[in-house]
C-alpha cells in the first residue's frame, strides 16, 4: 500500500506540481530557456533591459536584478529567429547598353546581424531589404553590355552585395552570398520561335 501511495504521490508531483512551479518561476523571471538560432530582447517601459543570444538556461535575476520579477508582467520578451533566411527576387527589369529589355533573378542569403536594430530602427526591415536589393539591382546592373550580362554573373552578384550591404547592417540584417541566378529577355518578341506576320 504505502509503494502505490507512493507512486500517485509520485504522478501527482510530476504531472502538476512540477510544471506549475515551474510556470511560476518563468512568470516571476527566475529563468528563461534559449533556443538555438533564437535570441531573447527584454523590453521594460520602453528601455531594452537585456539581449540574451546564447542558447541554454539562463537566471534572469543576475541580469535584471529586480526588474525581473515584473519584466515578464509588465514589459515584452521578443524571441528573434537567427537562423539564415533566403530570397528569390525574380526578373528585376533592366536594360542592356544596347537598350534590350533585360530581367534579372536574384537570389540572396540574410540574417538578423543586431536584434535591437531589427526591432527598433525599421518598421519592415525584411521589405526593405528586398527593396534595396530590387533597386540596387536596377541601378547598378542597367546599361551594361548584353555579352556581359549573359556570361558575369559573379561579378554583377559582387557588385549589388557591396551596394547593399552596409545599408541593410544599419536596419540589424546582414546580408550573405548574393547570386545572380537568371538572365533573361522581358520581350516575347525578341524570344518568340514563329516569325512575325
């Protein structure tokens, strides 16, 4: 008898007790648990108190001190994916120095390089980013010759990621490898097998 009143002591503990008292800790700021590729921003009263990027358990108390007992009631804990993100920007329009209407597929790697500025300095960072990348595009791949449109594609990739790099860092993202992927005619005329009437 007392090795089955044992055992429901035992459930009891480990189905309830167990994970409230641990509810009640997280909520009083006793701990949190990082994930990896996450990062935790705490935010009080406007003022980010902390940013915790490191995966594993960790006591909030040493970093808040008191304010981590209402940082979880009365402030925010934003949780930002890390992990390396990909784009596809497909047939940004150009224009060969020889005036052919060209499209431009862009491939391109990103990551969240500064939490606090991902958050803070820019409402959309990620459709700026892919903005920035459209344009600088536009602006730095128009009017080359078409031959060289056709066969540099590495060069015309290191040419964007060294417009848009230092811009998209201010706004906490950092930009990876940059691929031109496609080159192609936007005029179906100029591609067209049948010939014209």
């Amino acid at each position: 008898m007392n090795a089955f009143l044992a055992f429901v002591i035992t459930l009891f503990a480990s189905f309830l007790i167990v994970p409230l008292t641990l509810s009640v800790a997280r909520l009083l700021g006793v701990f949190t648990i990082v994930n990896e590729r996450r990062c935790h921003v705490y935010v009080l009263f406007g003022e980010v108190l902390t940013t915790i990027e490191e995966p594993g358990l960790h006591f909030l108390w040493p970093l808040l001190g008191w304010k981590a007992l209402i940082v979880n009631s009365f402030g925010k804990c934003y949780v930002i994916d890390l992990r390396l993100d990909q784009v596809y920007l497909r047939s940004a329009p150009v224009n060969s120095e020889e005036g052919a209407p060209m499209g431009i597929g862009i491939w391109y790697e990103m990551f969240i390089s500064d939490p606090v500025a991902f958050l803070f300095k820019n409402m959309d960072p990620r459709g700026s980013l892919a903005a920035n990348v459209g344009n600088s595009t536009v602006r730095c791949l128009s009017n080359l010759p078409l031959a060289n449109m056709m066969v540099n594609r590495h060069g015309m990739s290191s040419t964007v990621r060294e417009e848009v790099s230092p811009k998209s860092h201010e706004w906490g993202y950092r930009l990876g490898s940059v691929y031109i992927r496609k080159v192609h005619f936007r005029d179906r005329e100029m591609i067209r097998d049948d010939p014209p009437d």
